[in-house]
C-alpha cells in the first residue's frame, strides 16, 4: 500500500500577520510567486472556420477500466468516447447540436457551458433561459467563446443523476500558451455511485447526503481508471488540466515526485506558483505545469482529504529528456476579463445556509427517486439568503435574488454558515476572488468559489453579459434541494 507525506497546510492558513496586513474589508489576499515570470499580454482571437459539434444525449451500456470488466448504463453525448475532449481555437464559433435520446420519457437535456461567458440564451438552463429539450428534440448552440482556456459542458437538471451517469464533455479554447508545453493532458477525477462486485449502479442521491455533505461514490477514478498510469515525455514541462467533475466529493490535490506550478484556475491565467496543496470541489479546475519524471521513474498526484491519502493518477516518465536547468513554467497569456471597479462597486452579504435551524439533518432513511425526472426535488435542506429553490426543478422560477445593471461593478461577500463546504458556481461572468476570513489565497478569478465551512470569501466582477443567470452550490445534491439562485442583469 502505498504512503505519502503530508505537506505542510501552513501556505493555506491565514495567519494573524496576514490577517491584519489585508486590506478593505481585512480579508486576506495575497501570496508571493515563487517563480519569475509575469503573465503575457492577453490572446488576440484568430479567424477560422467554425468547429462543428454533434452530440446525442444516450444511454450508452460502457465498460470504463474502473469497472472490471463490467457494462454500466453511462449516459454519453457520443458514441466514440464517454468523456470528448473538444479542442478549438481562439475566436472560431463553435456550432452544437444535441440530440436528446436519453431512455426515459420526460428526461429533458439542454446543454450548459460551465465557465464560458455565452449570451444568455446560450447557457443552457432550461425553462430560465430556453425550453427544455425532451427525448426526440433537438437544439442547436451557436457562439464565439469569448475566453481562452478549460471549460467543460454538461447538462443543468436532474445533474446528481446526469453526472453520475457520467454525462460530460470537455471544452478546450487554446491560444493561452506563451510557448509549447511537451505534452498536454487532461486529468478529470470523480467517483462513480457503483457497486463493482454487482456491476450496477448506487442510488445517485440519498437524503441523506443531499442534506449534508453529499453521497459520496466508492471508486475513485481519473480518466475512468483508478489511479491509472499516464505516460509523459521525461523531464519535460507537460501540461495537465485537471478538472473535479464529481457530484460531490471534494479533492486535496497535491503532486509527489515531481515539481508542479498551477498556471490557470478555472481556465484563468494566474502567475504561477507552486502546487503544493489546493482544494478543488466539484466543477473546479486548474491547469498544472509539472516537470516530469526521469525515464521510468514516477510522480503521484493525491488527494490528501482521506486520513489515507490516495494517489489518483500516477505520472511515468518516458523517452530522452526534454528540459534541462530548474523547473520555471512558462506562463500562460493573461486573460482579458473586465476589471471590477472596486470603489464604485455595489456591495452585498449573500449567506449560504442550512434550510431550518442549524444544520440541515433530514431523516436516514435511502431515498430512491429522491428527483424525479423534471428534476423535481422534494426537499429544501439549503437556503441562498434564506430562501430555497422551489421544490420543482427549473420549472417555476423564483423571484431573482438580484436584480444588477449592466455596466455596473458588484463586491459580494459570500457567507457559509454552515458546517459543509460549498463550491458557488456563477453563471455568464467570472468572480476575480478578492480574499477570505479563513484563507490565505493567490489572487485569482473564478467561476466556481469553494467556500469552506464557516468562511466568508469576497468576490467581485462587472455585471458586463445581460440575461438571467443561475448562482448555486456545484455540489449537485445541495443545487437540487434548494442551493440555487438567479440574479438579472438588465
Ligand atoms: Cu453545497
């Protein structure tokens, strides 16, 4: 069995000195870069034909490695591949159609584009911003991402299933590299809710984890393999995009054996620095540059979270060397996002909490058809200011919780109160990430913000892309019983 050291968490803690030496509202922010480069100028979009994508939405009977041998009933939107990797450059349109030929009647499945700043009737969400998709129907997708970098798409109802069934696609807009890595990978880590032994599939979602910290699944994979064996050129810088597309389950990842600096969150250039521990909830990314191992020899990536922390991907080097001299990663080119004016900025408290009081601690009992297939929920555990989604999936939209202008710049400090963490994903804008009352973070942008048990994390953008745009927890269970919200911007 394998071991590992646990690094130090002290580049995580926010230390009194930190605290006190921060500024505005004494959130702390802020950490030296260990290496020298700054980020280059911005990408400029190019002019090219149009990538076409074609997607149907299926149940696909797929044996991963994971599941020894056994088919499981994934949900795939093609027939080639379980996880399609879309790469495309910089300033191409990219055209979709999807095909819903989901097994179930009523199974609807729009498509959204987490993390790319689309115009509003492109961002999938059913009845908020176009109709539901039904098995037969089709829709077509038609934009110009606006941003380089790693995104990913997936459907935005019924998600504890949709996911768990394994219904993603990744989305790569290249153009952000200042110069060529020596390989370039994608690492997607998530559980699945199965039973090997059986070859069948868990209940996606139990009352249970819905009203805590989520139903957690019992293998643990990356690529679709437990801890399967990634070949790279040796001593090489080789860029690794790492995406947690769980439902649920929370990563601690580390990397042993080899340097690694984290170049992008959420497809966002950061300068960078290194990856020492980071925590990455459900629809987080980074995008890693690591200096591979000698010929033969290995590195680990980890999830140090488990008191036994567990190697998730192994990393072998192969062939001559590549690099020669220390480690110092190239930087990606800057991204091009609006900068918030942070005086002007509209200020707002928005608290994520339990629904009741204290914690929310629904009954113990399973709960198959927790969600039915409207992506019905008939629980409220979570509260966004004191109000949950009502029970009825998309169907019936609230009031907005906000309404913002159009230009206008907006500092929101969001507020767990609660004993669980919560990734808050926003929708069509990307938050630049100002500090934390627990933390000591990098500054960088988001559009997935992990709040840790009882943090406040302050966050600010301009409110730059009208529409209707969700704001929820990505942990897919609390999204569904009531962690979701919208806001207007008009
Ligand atoms: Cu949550």
């Amino acid at each position: 069995m394998l071991t590992f050291s646990r690094p130090s968490r002290r580049r995580f803690l926010a230390g009194t000195a930190a605290l006190a030496g921060a500024a505005g509202l004494g959130l702390a922010t802020g950490r030296a870069p260990a290496y020298g480069r700054p980020l280059a100028a911005p990408a400029v979009p190019g002019t090219f034909p149009d990538v076409e994508l074609d997607l149907v939405a299926a149940e696909r009977p797929t044996a991963l490695p994971a599941f020894a041998g056994k088919e499981l009933p994934l949900w795939t939107f093609t027939p080639d591949t379980w996880l399609p990797v879309v790469r495309m450059p910089f300033g191409a349109r990219l055209v979709t159609t999807i095909r819903n030929a989901l097994p179930r009647p009523e199974e609807h499945a729009s498509i959204h584009w987490h993390g790319i700043r689309v115009p509003n009737d492109q961002d999938g969400v059913p009845y908020l911003v176009q109709p539901p998709v039904f098995p037969g129907d089709g829709f077509r997708y038609s934009f110009v991402p606006p941003d380089t970098g790693t995104f990913f798409f997936h459907t935005h109802c019924n998600t504890a299933e949709h996911i768990g069934r394994g219904l993603v696609g990744i989305l790569i807009v290249e153009g952000d590299a200042t110069e060529p890595y020596d390989a370039d990978e994608v690492v997607l880590v998530r559980d699945w809710r199965v039973d090997v032994e059986a070859g069948v599939f868990l209940p996606f979602t139990t009352n249970r984890g819905a009203g805590r910290a989520g139903t957690y699944g019992p293998l643990r994979t990356a690529n679709g393999a437990v801890n399967p064996e990634m070949a790279l050129p040796a001593v090489a810088d080789c860029r690794l995009r790492i995406i947690n597309f769980d439902p649920t389950r929370p990563i601690d990842l580390g990397i042993e054996g080899a340097d690694a600096a984290i170049v992008a969150i959420d497809g966002v250039a950061v300068v960078p620095f290194p990856l020492d521990r980071w925590i990455m909830a459900p629809a987080m990314r980074i995008d890693v540059v690591v200096r591979s191992p000698a010929d033969g020899a290995v590195a680990r990536l980890v999830d140090y979270r488990p008191d036994d922390p567990l190697a998730i991907a192994t990393l072998r080097g192969a062939g001559e060397p590549r690099r020669t001299g220390a480690f110092d990663p190239a930087p990606l080119r800057a991204s091009a996002l609006p900068p918030p004016d942070l005086v002007a900025a509209g200020t707002r408290t928005i608290t994520f909490a339990a629904a009741g009081e204290g914690d929310a601690v629904p009954p113990d009992d399973p709960a198959f058809g927790l969600l039915g297939p409207l992506c019905l929920s008939f629980n409220d555990f979570w509260t966004i200011d004191a109000r949950s989604w009502p029970g009825d999936g998309h169907a019936s939209n609230p009031p907005p919780l906000a309404e913002l202008t159009r230009g206008r710049s907006y500092r929101w400090l969001l507020r767990n109160t609660t004993q669980h963490l919560h990734p808050i994903h926003i929708h069509g804008h990307t938050f630049a990430v100002l500090g934390s009352d627990k933390r000591t973070l990098p500054p960088h942008h988001a559009d997935t913000v992990l709040l840790l048990a009882d943090e406040t994390v302050e966050v600010a953008f301009v409110a730059d892309n009208p529409g209707r745009w969700m704001l929820h927890c990505h942990i897919a269970e609390h999204q569904e019983t009531g962690m979701m919200a919208y806001f207007t911007v008009t």
